[in-house]
C-alpha cells in the first residue's frame, strides 16, 4: 500500500469538504437563473437574437449547414461562433437552448468561482465570493445573451480555479492546463491576452525558484495558449494573408483608447463628423465597409494622430478610471434594461448589486488580504493588469465583466476578514483602509455615466436589430422607448425617422430627422434622410435647402448635387437644376441616365 503525501491528504479532506458546498452552490446559482429565464421568455424582443447575437447565429448557421467557412468565424473572436454551431449541430438550432446550456456554464462558474477562493484563501472566502457571482445581475444576464461574454465568465473562473491548483501545489501539468483556457479565453475576447502577459510575469516575479525553474513555467504556460490559439491564427493566415482576426479589435481598441473621455456620457462609439465609424467610412467608400476596411481605417486614424502628436492626457486617464469604476453597467446585445420589467428579481438585482458597490468592498478587502500579497498574487496581478488596460484602452460594460470574478473575490476576503483586520492592525492603516474605501464608493455611486442615456442606448440598440428582421412595428415602439429616455439621442431620432419613412409617414419622418441634425449639427447621414423625407412630402424648398447645406459641408458629393437638381427641375428653376446636373456628371459620369429628363 503507497503512503500517503500530506498535499494527497490535504486534497482529499478539502474535496470531501467542497462537494456537498459545490452542488448547493451550483443547484442556487441553477435555480436563480432559470426562474429569470422563465421569466424573461414573456418579452417578445427576448425571443430573438438581435445586433451582435443575430450576426454570431448566422455563423453559427453557417458553420453546421457548411455554407460559411471558419475564416468568415474570425472576423471576430471565434470561441462563441463555434461553440454555438456545435449546440446547433448536435441538438438542433434553438436559442432557449443555447441559453439553457448557458446557465448550466454560468451556474458552474459559481462553484468554480468558490473552489478558487477556497484554494486561494479560505472555506469562507470561496463561499461568499461564488454566492455573490450567483446573484450578480449582470453575471446573470451574461448567461442569457448570445454573445461571446456568455461563456467569458465561465473561462475566467475556471482559470482562476486552476492557478489556485497551481498556487497550491505547484505542477506544470497544471500550468499547462491553464494555458489552454487562456487560450480559449483568448479566442473568446481578444484583449484577454493581457491575462497571458499578467501571467507570464507573475511566474517571473516568483520567489523561492531558480531563473531556470520560473523560465520554464513561463515557456509551458504559453507552450499551452499557443496549443489553442496557433491552429486559428494559421487558419487565419491562410484565408488573408496577416492575422486579421487579432488585429482587427486591436486597432479598434487602440483607436477608442485615443479618447479622454470628455465627450463620452454613454455607451456608444465616440462620432466621426456626427456618424459611427462604419456609418462615417460607409460614406467615404460609397458601401457598407468591410471588417478590413474597419480595420485599416482605424490604423490611419491611429497614424494620424501619432503624426499629429496627440497623445492621451493625464486628464483623459482620470476620466476614463471615473468611467471603469462608474456603478451604471451597460450589457451585451438584448440588453437587461428591456427586458427586466417582465422579471422582478433581475429588476430588483440590478437596483441591490452593482459594480459600484462591489469594487469599493473588493478594495477594501484588498486591504484586508495585503500581508497574504504573496499567496495571492494572482489576484492583485490580473486585477491590476486587466484595469489598466480598461482605462487605457476604454473599455467598459461587457469587458468590465471579465474583472468581475476576481472582484468578487477580494470582496469576499473583504466580507470575511472584516472583523480581524479592524482588530488586529494599527489604527492608522484601519482609519486609511476605511477612508479610500469610502472615497471610492462616493466616486461610484456618483454620475458620470448617465443612466438613462445607457438605457436609451440599450432601447435603440435592440429596436435597430428588430428593423433588420423586418419588425418594424415593435422596433418603432422600442425607438420611442429610446427617445423616452433620452430625448437628445440623435441616432434615435434619425432611426425612427427611417422607421417612419419606411411606411410613408414622411412628416413625421422630417420631424425626426430635424431633431437629429438639430442635436448633432454635422450628422451628415441625417441631413440627407431629412432632405429625402422633404422632396417626398413636397416640401422642394425646405428639400433644396436642406440639399445645399449637404454641399457646403462636401462640395464634391455627386449624389447630393444630383438630388439638389431634381428638386430644383421640379421647382421650374430649370438654369439652377441644369448646373447642378452638370457638377454632378462631373463629379460621377455614371448619373448620365438618371438625369435625363
């Protein structure tokens, strides 16, 4: 009979003790999130994958029915893409389906979630942090989007299970593994790599080993992202000739990371001249842009700005740190905020449990936990590494949630080691803990996020995905909703307009589309469905003028003189209408047919 090791016996007694605490856990975390689920499937707009989701359904699709090719995955992160096309393969298409599996992976990140805390720290740290994932709102509407951060949750938990496997005992098998979910991880959201170079570094920093032993920790660590992430990346190549499916978000981050903050009161991309970026470029290029076409053009406007030698502000940092720790939290595609009225415990959740209350209590408990700094460095690393990129990078919303597990479990340390810390330590490092502590939760529960705006954002974020299926009655009232919410939301009022135009209700369509310009003077997107909506209700003067405002902000756009023409022919002013045909020919000879009489 083999002896016994005291790690066997210590693994053994903490298995025995955390199975019955894992299936509780995992049966509450089940139970909550299938009674809101239960819930939401009243909402008509939940029924349907909207925005984001319904573009990864059609992957998805495609994949099963073999009509579109992975490379056409990896225009974005393909972990979710292809995790939704093996439930579809395997079991049917059905997105009750999908969300159902969801929960099963949300309700075991909760025990995942527990089991690290108790590795890492204590019985009672792992049980007060995987409760608090359980009832997370924003951890729970995850769960039911179709969308990658449905299993981002997931792949952080388990992550941080596994380093507390290694922190207990050190083995590079286990190393290994936690390369391979980092891996998945990364191909689950790109800028997640910050947790492989948090990481590596970590396993540098370590005492108590040679250069050698840490180097190789290092080297199998990657060794086991690579095993994940090497074959996409080829598959990548061959399809486009660089790595595009990387290289796209990062110039898309590196883009949105340019700005300081000040203009930003919502979640929505900073406007070029009044439009999106897509909307600005599609625009430009006469088409819809492509995901290459994005991405090249955010790498000009990066250069642009080098060779302009604007740089990010100590200022636009401090912004963009109010904005991360900000308590309003934004979700992915059908937003919670539409749908919460048919489930009071989500709507009571997302009032009761925000970031803003949990990262000032999971600050507090970094306090409590600093002279356990060495055993825990995990926890303080990746926090650290993953906020700085936030700031820098803007981040906010579903990339916050990816911070969230390891908050949880500072707050729980906070929670649990309370009562010690104030009595054990000097009045002065208590008084100081307290303080910040209060400081930050002051600077959360503050208003530099607007709410309603976000919710405004949310409505017309979910009515536009309701346009593209044809809905137009229900995404009308939904673009209503937006404007309830926040009245000066341009993108709103230009959308309904188009909403309304589209069933000939051109005065009520002018009327937006005013509103629109008058909110955001350079929409330049909007003035043209506002000179449209004009000549369709016979409004030719208002059209014209309308039409010569497009052409002081762009005296070369061939289609702006060309509509200006019509509208002058029709209103007899013949000599007018004649020059402006003629600038337009010039410009685009291909109007040479639709400008004959």
């Amino acid at each position: 009979m083999s002896e016994s090791t005291p790690e066997r016996g210590r693994s053994r007694k903490y298995l025995e003790g955390a199975a019955g605490w894992s299936i509780a856990l995992f049966g509450t975390a089940a139970l909550i999130r299938s009674f809101i689920l239960w819930q939401l499937t009243d909402s008509m707009t939940f029924n349907y994958a909207l925005s984001d989701g319904r573009a990864l359904q059609l992957w998805s699709r495609g994949l099963v029915e073999g009509t579109s090719p992975l490379s056409d995955v990896l225009t974005g992160p393909p972990l979710y893409p292809l995790f939704m096309a093996a439930l579809f393969k395997g079991l049917g298409e059905s997105l009750i389906l999908v969300r159902s599996v969801q929960v099963v992976l949300g309700s075991a990140a909760c025990v995942l979630l527990m089991q690290a805390g108790w590795r890492f720290r204590s019985k009672a740290t792992g049980l007060v942090a995987g409760f608090l994932l359980a009832v997370y709102p924003v951890a729970i509407w995850s769960n039911f989007s179709i969308h990658t951060s449905a299993i981002d949750v997931f792949l952080i938990c388990l992550a941080l299970a596994i380093a507390a496997d290694f922190q207990s005992q050190a083995r590079r098998r286990t190393l290994l593994g936690l390369g391979l979910v980092l891996g998945l991880l990364f191909l689950s959201r790109e800028s997640t790599f910050a947790f492989v170079i948090a990481s590596v570094l970590l396993l540098f920093l370590a005492a108590g080993s040679s250069w050698g032993s840490r180097s190789l920790n290092a080297l199998v660590l990657v060794g086991g992202v690579a095993v994940v992430v090497v074959p996409m990346t080829l598959a990548d190549w061959s399809v486009r000739g660089e790595f595009r499916f990387l290289k796209i978000p990062l110039s898309y981050h590196l883009y949105h990371g340019g700005q300081d903050g000040s203009s930003r009161s919502g979640l929505y991309q900073p406007p070029i001249d009044g439009n999106s970026a897509a909307d600005f470029l599609a625009l430009r290029l006469g088409h819809f842009p492509t995901t290459d076409e994005m991405s090249d053009f955010y790498d000009e406007q990066i250069a642009a700005r080098a060779s302009a030698d604007q740089e990010i502000s100590s200022l636009g940092l401090f912004r963009k740190l109010l904005l991360s720790l900000d308590a309003t939290e934004p979700f992915d595609t059908q937003e919670a905020w539409v749908h919460n009225e048919y489930s009071g415990l989500l709507s009571w959740l997302l009032e009761v449990v925000n970031f803003g209350w949990v990262f000032p209590l999971a600050f507090f408990g970094a306090w409590v936990v600093w002279p356990e700094r060495s055993r825990l460095s995990w926890w303080y690393g990746w926090s650290f590494v993953w906020l700085s990129w936030s700031i820098v990078f803007y981040h906010y919303g579903r990339h916050r949630l990816v911070l969230v597990p390891i908050v949880l479990l500072f707050a729980a340390a906070g929670l649990v080691g309370a009562s010690r810390f104030v009595r054990s330590r000097p009045r002065l490092v208590v008084g100081a803990a307290i303080a910040s502590t209060a400081l930050l939760l002051w600077v959360s529960q503050g208003s530099f996020v607007q709410a309603n705006v976000e919710r405004s954002m949310a409505y017309h974020g979910v009515a536009s995905g309701l346009s593209e299926l044809g809905l137009e009655e229900l995404a009308t009232l939904r673009m209503e909703d937006a404007l309830d919410f926040d009245a000066e939301n341009a993108f709103a009022h230009n959308d309904l307009g188009a909403l309304y135009a589209q069933r000939k209700g051109y005065g009520a369509a002018a009327d937006h589309f005013s509103e629109a310009v008058r909110i955001r003077p350079d929409y330049i997107q909007a003035y043209r469905n506002l000179a449209q909506a004009q000549y369709q209700s016979f409004e030719n003067a208002e059209a014209a003028e309308t039409y010569k405002r497009l052409l002081r902000a762009n005296p070369r756009d061939a289609e702006v003189w060309f509509e200006l023409g019509r509208v002058q022919r029709e209103m007899g002013q013949i000599e007018e209408a004649r020059r402006s045909l003629q600038n337009a020919l010039a410009l685009k000879p291909g109007l040479a047919g639709q400008a004959a009489p």
